[in-house]
C-alpha cells in the first residue's frame, strides 16, 4: 500500500473518509472524472453515476500502475446535496466494490453546476504510486 491513514489522537474515529493520509511512491493527479462511458452515455442516478465515476477515477489510477488503496485524497463534487444524503444507504456498497474499507482523505462539496450537463458528479483524486525500482537489488 502506498498510503498510510494519519491518526489524530483524541479525535473521533472518521467513517467513510481519512482526516489525513501520507503518501509513499510516485504522485499522480487524478484530473475530474464523470459518469460517462467511452460512448459518452451516463447512468441514470446519484448512485449510478457515484459508481461509474469511481470506476472511471481508478481507470486512471490503474492506468498508471497502481490500485484503489493507493489512492490518497478525494474530492467530490455534486450537484445534488439532498439527491446525494437520499443516496447515502445506496452508496456504501458502491464504494465497498471497489475501494472496500480504503477511505482516502476526502471532501463533498456542492455545486450549481458542472461543465458536462448531465453529471451529477465529478471526483478529482491524488493517488501514489510505487514502482519497482529497475536497479534495487534483488535479494536471495
């Protein structure tokens, strides 16, 4: 793993998000992620697209070598706060399939508006990412 949660002590245990993670490896800046397929069709739905926007963050995470735990901060943009809580039930599965029980630094924050009409989230991420080292000796 690349990332190891930062623990404040004396602060309530977060549910869902990291209050802080270190990373170890290379950066990689995850750019705004949508719902769309490759077509450009969105799923239909918070929880719907809350997946396929996950989906396509670790698309790029995985493009570039690493792993959904590899992922350290997150911040999600929706357009629909209350749409967003009334999904909220729907939701932790959907990140238990991909993420399991890897909770990144993270921020919600609503907006009015995203530049795709039809998202109704976006998620940009920062994740770390450890390459073998070509020249690290091999023990044994």
């Amino acid at each position: 793993m690349a990332t190891e949660e930062v623990i404040v002590p004396g602060w309530p245990t977060p549910r869902g998000y990291a209050n802080g993670r270190v990373g170890h490896g290379e950066p990689l800046h995850v750019g705004g992620q949508i719902a769309w397929d490759t077509q450009g069709n969105f799923p239909d739905g918070m929880a719907a697209q809350f997946g396929a926007t996950l989906d396509n963050v670790l698309a790029v995470v995985k493009a570039a070598g690493g792993r959904a735990d590899d992922v350290a901060a997150m911040t999600v943009f929706v357009t629909d706060i209350p749409a967003y809580r009334a999904a909220v039930k729907e939701l932790g599965p959907i990140w238990r399939e991909r993420f399991g029980r890897h909770y990144p630094a993270m921020a919600l924050l609503g907006v009015a508006g995203l530049v795709e009409p039809r998202a109704l989230i976006e998620i940009e991420a920062i994740a770390y990412i450890e390459h073998e080292d070509p020249f690290e000796e091999k023990g044994g």
